[in-house]
C-alpha cells in the first residue's frame, strides 16, 4: 500500500509541478499551519512544529518527501485535509523557503 503511494506520488509530481506556485502555498500556510508552525512570513507565537525554514533545510526535505508527508499522516493534527494543489503547492513554497526552489 505505501509503496503503491509513493510511485502514484512519484508520478503526480511529474505532471503537477509546472503548476504549483510558492506564492500559492505560502498563502495556505499562514492559513492553515501557521498555528503550530513558523511558516517563514510573520511568525505566530506558538509553535509546536518545527519552522518551515527548518524542515526546508533539512536534508531529507525534497519535493517527493513532502508531498507523501503532506498527504499521509501528520502526528498531532489529524484535521488536516489538503486537496492536490494545495500540496503543491505547498512543498514549492516550502522549498523556496529553504533555497531548494526553483525559481
Ligand atoms: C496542530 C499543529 C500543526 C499544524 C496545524 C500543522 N503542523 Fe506540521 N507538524 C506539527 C508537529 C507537532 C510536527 C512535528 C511532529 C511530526 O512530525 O508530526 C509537524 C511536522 C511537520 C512536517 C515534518 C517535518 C519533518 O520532520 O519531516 C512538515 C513538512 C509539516 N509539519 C508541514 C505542515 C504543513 C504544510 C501544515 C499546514 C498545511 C502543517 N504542518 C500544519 C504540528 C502541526
């Protein structure tokens, strides 16, 4: 089953990544994770996850590792449902904010 994800993932960002825009993602990240996480633009004071700036650095942190991690489980928050783009979306803006963009 998750080897069955992880190619269908593989795929998707073949054909998804000439549409993801970092500017789109950063906008679902203020709404939607900035409550746990520093999301790189205007910090909440709380924070229970790691900042974005921090994961994007990390080595692990590729585009594939974030969509699978984006759209499989996410320990302590288990409301949060994302469509396609927004995934996308997302891992862009993420890996801009790491210098991994590219852009
Ligand atoms: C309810 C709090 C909460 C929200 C909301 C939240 N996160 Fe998290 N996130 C965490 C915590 C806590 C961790 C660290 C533990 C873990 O990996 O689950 C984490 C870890 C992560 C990681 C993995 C870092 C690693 O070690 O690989 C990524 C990527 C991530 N979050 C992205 C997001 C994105 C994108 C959103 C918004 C769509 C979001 N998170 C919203 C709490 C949250």
């Amino acid at each position: 089953m998750f080897k069955a994800l992880i190619a269908g993932l593989a795929l998707c960002g073949v054909a998804g990544v000439a549409f993801a825009e970092p500017a789109d993602g950063r906008k679902v990240a203020q709404a939607q994770c900035a409550a746990c996480h520093d999301v790189g633009a205007g910090a909440p004071a709380r924070r229970e996850g790691p900042s974005f700036v921090e994961i994007a650095k990390m080595p692990s942190t590729t585009e594939l590792s974030l969509k699978v991690f984006l759209r499989s489980s996410h320990r302590n928050m288990p409301n949060l449902i994302l469509g396609a783009d927004e995934v996308d979306a997302l891992a862009a803006y993420i890996l801009e904010l790491g210098g991994k963009g590219r852009s």
